[in-house]
C-alpha cells in the first residue's frame, strides 16, 4: 500500500483513515500525542512538550513510558495499513517527528487551497479565487479537535484556524462580490455577521455586497447594526475603513469592488510570497523594544508571566499565561488566553484572535513587539 494511503485530519473530530476507513486511535491521551504530533507535522516534537500536551500540569512519574507505549500502539496502527511506520513516525532526538505531506492531511489542504485562492484574488482571477477558497473551507468536518477540547494546548490552536477559517470566509465573500453573484452572497454574510457580529471585515463584505445591489437602505442599515453594537457592548466607533465605506455608500460613490479585492489579497499574499522564497535560515519573530528578537519556530509560541512559557515577561501585569502565537502554515494568528489585560495588535485591543501582517505592532501591558517576517 502507498504512504499516501493514510490520511490524517484535525479540521473536525481528529482522524486517521487508511483505504477511507476511520482507524480506532485509542484513549484520549493517545489521541493527544497523535494531534500534538499532527499540529507539529514534518517538525520535531520533544518528549517533554509530548508529556505536556498530554498529561497538562501534572504528569505522573510513569509519563515518559506511557508515551513511549502510546507511540509504539500508534506505530502498529501505521504498520496495521500497510505503511512503513518508520517513513511516517519518526524517532528525532529530543522527541518523535510525524511526517505527513500537506496532500495527506486536511490542515495542510486547506491551506494549499487558501493560498491558491489568495494568490488568484490577488492576480484579479476572482473564478478561481472563489473555486479555491470554496475547496479550503470544504475540508472543515466541524470545530477543530472537537473530541480533545478538555486538553489546553487544543484551543489556542483552534481559535487560530477558527481565526484562519473565517478569514478565509471573508475573502470568499469579497471574490464572490468582485464576480458579480452579491445576491447569492448576502444570506451568508449576514448568518456570519450574526455569528461573529463585531467582525468589522465580515460587516464591510455585507454592506459592500448590498451596496452593489443597488441596495442603498439596506447598507446603511447594515452600518447603523454595527455601530449599535459596537457602542453598547463595546463602548467604541466602527473602525476608518468602515467610516470611509459608510461615507461613499451616503454620498452614492462608485465602490471599486475589484480593485478593493485585489488590494486585500495582495497584503494576505505577502505571508505566502516570503514562505515561498524564503531560505532555509528565515524565521518569522518578534522583536521587542530592546532589539532583541524572539524567533517563532514551532507551531505555538506561548507570552506570559511564568518560567514556562517561551517568551516570558516578569511583569506583575502580564497573566500568567497571556497570548500565544500559532502558526497555521499559511499565517500568524496571536489569541489572548483570557488575559486580564489584553492585547493590542495595531492599536487596537483584540477580542479573541488576530491574524497578523508584517511590521504589526503588538502591545501586551507595557511590553511592545513588533511582529516580522524575515531572516533570522
């Protein structure tokens, strides 16, 4: 049997599949080990953090082996389906390595096909666009790991993908508009407008897209929701971009759909331009005030007051565990752990997540960084 036989998923209920049969991955700690494994694909694991996913803040002192035996039970499963266990799950000093190409795995799908579907939008092929992130989005089965949600190191890494996901939603949205098909579009904005209803892009798609329709009271309206809401929940304004918006759609200004859309999509491109020509040396980082710089290497990189964490700021402000930063092969996603003080990105106070761009600002109480992409 082929190695490509094996199919690994996590946008959903974690998954291995072999010949389109759901193999049996054990008992949750097992599955753990897989998913922390999976999130990290083609990049090495180490025991320590192996045991930390797993077992959280009190490993027993049997750890270490109970890994060694959750690895060995998930190598036969490998071995089981016909593939050659040592090409898949890898011993790597300090830990173990899970090797998946992007094609065997639904995250790594889903981002081919989001960078496809930016890359188009960018080049003004808006069909395509659309055809590519319509091909992203399908391979969500449902929230991601929804069956490891009790283990910590899962949900920062889902609000990143639920963050990524819903980008991509917006950026379908804005190629669907940029085609012509706003009718078709303005039901769904306004069920993700309604779901996530301080998401000031997701509000600039719907009154773009009922603008364009020739819906004039409907857009304002649509402005006149949001401003509602972000002032009595929020206690602040709708955002410049949405002024400038909310003005033409007054003034009856012609709105360049496609321009706008190529614009949006050419600032998302840049991640996927520097991943792409980057060598081997470059590393996204941080970089604080002082000049010193903080390299973003594996899939998360955890802010906070204690030892634990990787950037560790001895601030009484700062939360013991803050923020983390999570790679999710296409971007750079930061989500506040429910901190006590929050985070800014750009100036502006996050409320779950941000999807970051090059040259962003981040703010953690007095602590500033300065997000970039670049050699290390």
């Amino acid at each position: 049997m082929a190695q490509n036989a094996l199919q690994f998923g996590v946008l959903g209920p974690l998954q291995m599949r072999a010949d389109g049969t759901d193999l049996p991955l054990g008992p949750a700690k097992q599955r753990a080990v897989l998913a922390a494994l999976l999130i990290n694909r083609n990049r090495t694991v180490s025991i320590d953090s192996l045991i930390d996913a797993a077992w959280q803040e009190r490993p027993p002192p049997e750890a270490r082996a109970s890994l060694h035996a959750h690895v060995s039970r998930l190598r036969r499963l490998v071995s089981g389906a016909g593939v050659d266990p040592a090409d898949v799950l890898v011993s790597a000093p300090p830990g173990y390595r899970l090797n998946v190409p992007d094609a065997d795995c639904d995250l790594g799908r889903f981002a081919t096909a989001q960078k496809a579907g930016i890359q188009a939008a960018a080049a003004g092929r808006f069909e395509q666009a659309s055809g590519h992130l319509s091909d992203a989005l399908a391979e969500w089965r449902g929230p991601v790991l929804e069956d490891l949600r009790d283990f910590e190191f899962v949900g920062p890494f889902a609000a990143a993908l639920a963050e990524d996901r819903l980008v991509t939603l917006t950026a379908r949205a804005e190629a669907e508009i940029a085609c012509g098909r706003t009718h078709s579009i303005i039901p769904e904005l306004e069920a993700l407008v309604a779901e996530h209803p301080y998401r000031e892009p997701l509000w600039a798609q719907l009154i773009t897209g009922y603008y364009v329709a020739d819906r004039q009271y409907d857009a304002l309206d649509a402005y006149g929701r949001l401003k509602s809401a972000l002032a009595e929940d929020l206690g602040i304004d709708p955002g410049p971009t949405l002024r400038s918006l909310h003005q033409r759609v007054l003034s009856q200004e012609p709105l360049d759909v496609k321009h706008a859309a190529r614009a949006t999509a050419k600032r998302a491109a840049s991640t996927f331009q520097w991943r792409t020509e980057a060598r081997a040396s470059a590393v996204a980082h941080l970089r604080d005030a002082t000049g010193r710089r903080y390299p973003l290497r594996g899939a998360a990189t955890r802010i906070g007051r204690l030892a634990d964490n990787d950037i560790v700021l001895d601030d009484d402000t700062v939360s013991r565990f803050h923020a983390v930063l999570v790679d999710t092969g296409n971007s750079f996603v930061i989500t506040d752990l429910q901190s006590a003080n929050g985070v800014e990105v750009a100036e502006q106070r996050i409320r779950t997540s941000a999807t970051l761009a090059d040259g962003d600002r981040i703010r953690i109480c007095g602590h500033e960084f300065t997000f970039q992409i670049g050699e290390s």
